[in-house]
C-alpha cells in the first residue's frame, strides 16, 4: 500500500502537469485510449477512488507510488478499469441489427453457413452481446438446422462479471422488442424488484473474456462471421484505428461482416474491407 511520506504538509488532489502526461502515456500504451489535456478532469475524478482504494493520501501520493516506488504493473488492471468508458445500450444503434436481420444473417444462411460465429469486440457489461444473441437465437430458430456461437470480450474486468451475470435495471431493457423480451428477458417473482434477467439459453450461448484490442494478434480461435466493434475507435488516434481494424478484418471469413459506431469511419484505409451499409464493411473474398 502507498504511504504518504512523513515530511508531507500540503495534500495535493489534483494531478500535476507531470503526473497527467505519465498517466495519459501509460493509458495510451497500455488501452490506445487518447486522454488530451481537456480530460484532466475527468481522469482526476476517475482515479480517486483508486486512490481511497489504495489508502494513498492524493492523487500525488498515488501517481508517486505507481510512477517512482515501481506499483504501475500490479496496479495496471484497476487503472484502466477506471477511466475506460462504458456506455452501452440493447438494440444501440438500431439500424445495425435491422441489416444483421434482413441482410446479413440471410446471406450467411445462403451461403451455407450451418453455424454462425460472431464476436462483440468491446462489450462493456453486455447489452450488446446479448442483443447479438437475441437476433442469432430467434434467426437460428427460423432457418433448420442454424447454429452459432458469441464472443463477448472487454478490456475492462468489472464490466465483464456484470455482463456475465445477466441481470439489469427493468427499465435498460425497453429498447427490446416486444416478442424478443417475452422470450428471452426473465422477470422477477417479487413485484417489489427492479432488475430482470437475460434467460439462461442466450447466457450460455456467449463466452465472456478479457481481451486487449491493443495486443499484437488476438488469440480467439476460427475466423468470425460477424464483428461488431463499435464506439471503440473514437477513443484512438489513427495509426492505432488502423492497426486496430486491421486485425480485426484479420479475423473475418471471407465476405463477413465488421460493424463500426455511427461516427467511426475507415475512409483512408487500405484494408480488405468494402463498405455495404452505413459503418458496416464486409471482407473481400
């Protein structure tokens, strides 16, 4: 634990110009996150808790113990778990799972594709995930025979415990609709509470996992048909946007599907990748 040294007088809450550019360096590095002088605020507030939860007595007793005494290895994970950002939806972006339903999945289907692999790339505490499996398991239940299996990874390891329990406030779950929700959202016995849960053949269908979409290759098996990677390359600059997609087109059959955010765009890239729909690219055969 860092112990604030005895000579100590003056706490100081707030990050120096120095320690803000030792932490906006490591994040870069560590989650290509960028963190421009304009968050020094954001990052403040999002790494005091880690300051109570080590027992340092500020921000520069805690930058001093993960910077000078050499703490910044065991402390990584909890650091970065605190300034990645989660917002995440069911059915975000909706126009997205319209093209997963009416295009994507039909052609997969046509092309004799028996068992569908799809992969939520950043899936935050999972709505995303769960949205993908929804389309896949009502999809899968019209066309015989029609299999497929989720991945659902994250960078963040709080998130992903919340994503594999399942269980969210009623009212997150209004996006969803009608006949999906009667098939596949559990609601309490107790009028009294508040949460619901995903039911148990959509959880099981998903494997959750930590993964670092910074890593030089990504270990998660046989090609996918379906990528979804949204709202994650705002937070890059473009050499890291590039390299990211990139692996992940690495990681595509032939003519599957990467779905990017609304505000993310690929032009200048030369990758393997043909744009079919609004921030939906399909790799060349």
């Amino acid at each position: 634990m860092p112990v604030a040294a005895a000579s100590k007088t003056v706490s100081s809450d707030h990050l120096s110009k120095r320690d803000f550019a030792r932490l906006a360096g490591f994040i870069h590095d560590y989650a290509g996150i960028k963190m421009p002088a304009g968050k020094l605020t954001m990052l403040e507030g999002r790494l005091r808790r880690r300051v109570r939860a080590t027992g340092a007595e500020d921000l520069e007793s805690y930058c001093s113990w993960l910077f000078d005494e050499g703490h910044l290895a065991d402390e990584a994970l909890h650091l970065i778990n605190a300034v990645t950002t989660n917002k995440t939806d069911f059915f975000r972006e909706p126009a997205h799972f319209d093209f997963l339903e009416h295009t994507a999945l039909p052609a997969l289907r046509d092309a004799g594709v028996r068992t569908i692999r799809a992969w939520s790339s950043a899936c935050s505490t999972g709505p995303e995930a769960y949205t993908m499996a929804m389309m896949l398991d009502d999809f899968a239940a019209r066309s015989d025979g029609l299999s497929y299996g989720i991945l659902a990874t994250d960078l963040d390891t709080e998130v992903l415990e919340t994503a594999r329990r399942g269980i969210y406030p009623a009212d997150q779950l209004d996006p969803v609709p009608d006949p999906l929700a009667r098939r596949y959202v559990l609601r309490p016995v107790d009028p009294k509470r508040r949460d619901v849960r995903i039911a148990p053949e959509l959880r099981s269908a998903i494997g959750f996992a930590r993964l670092n979409l910074m890593d030089d290759r990504y270990p998660i098996g046989s090609p996918m048909h379906l990528i979804f990677c949204r709202n994650v390359l705002i937070y890059f600059d473009k050499p890291t946007q590039r390299a990211v997609v990139a692996r992940l087109a690495e990681k595509l059959t032939p003519n599957g599907y990467l779905f990017l955010g609304h505000s993310e765009s690929i032009t200048g890239f030369d990758l393997p990748l043909t744009q079919v729909a609004n921030t939906v690219f399909q790799r060349s055969n």
